[in-house]
C-alpha cells in the first residue's frame, strides 16, 4: 500500500515494543506521505477486527518533519527513535541518533506524532496510563497515588 504510492510506513506503540496484548491492544501507525491515512486505518481496522481493537493512522508530511522548530526537531526524534520502519521509503535512516533533551518534549506535547487521523481513545481510567485526546497523541504517566 505506501510502496506503491511512495508514502512511508512505521508501526510503533505496543507492537512496535513487544508489549502488544492480541484482541486487546491497538496498532499505531505513522505514515509519510499517505494521501488518505484515515481511510487506511479503516480499512485495516476492518480487515484486523479479529486480531487488534484498531489500527491508528497517523500522519506526517515531509515538509513537517524538516525545519528547525521544536515540533519538527520532536517529530524527528520520534520517527528516529520510537518508530520501527514497514514500508515505503526510510527518511528516518538518514537521520542522526538524538540525544534526549528538552527541546524535543515540547515539540512532542503538541503534535507527535502528527496529527491523528481518527477518533480519539476515551482516557483510561484512573490509576492507569491515560490516552491521548484531541488531535493530536500525547502519552501520559500517571503520577503515584
């Protein structure tokens, strides 16, 4: 599907780091390039319905992820770091490992990764890891209770 295009594919989340419950978790995918990633993640999320409680597509553009503001430097260091690479081109091969730093929160808080292209998650609830809501996915820890 993104091969054919020439858009990128990253899965990352649970399946990306080995924590993926089968029937439970969902499967978070961050596109570059995809024309139509919330019609994709329909269409996955129909096609998996047995296997995963959704499939997310995310979305970056090229042009997102260039430039010198936090947000495209956060971005950066998501696709860099966080995300395992399934088709498509590898724009994150070229790029530097990154050192954790403050500038890349900030740019992370408001947009990574990208906007979502489908409906928000409710929150989890209380005393567990939150969902993000809104636009964009955030991930929260929970503080001790």
């Amino acid at each position: 599907m993104a091969d054919a295009c020439g858009a990128s594919l990253y899965v990352y989340g649970s399946v990306a780091n080995g924590t993926v419950r089968p029937g439970r978790s969902d499967v978070d995918l961050l596109s570059v390039g995809l024309a139509d990633p919330c019609g994709v993640g329909k269409v996955l999320s129909g096609r998996y319905a047995d296997l995963c409680r959704g499939v997310e597509v995310s979305a970056f553009t090229a042009a997102g992820l260039a430039g010198d503001c936090d947000a495209a430097h956060g971005d950066r260091v998501f696709l860099r770091h966080y995300c395992v690479h399934l088709a498509g081109p590898d724009p994150s091969a070229a790029l530097p490992a990154y050192p954790a730093d403050a500038r890349a929160a900030p740019g992370r808080a408001r947009s990574w990764p990208g906007q979502r292209q489908s409906a928000p998650l409710p929150p989890a609830k209380s005393g567990g890891r939150s969902q993000a809501t809104g636009s964009s996915p955030q991930s929260s820890i929970a503080s001790p209770a």
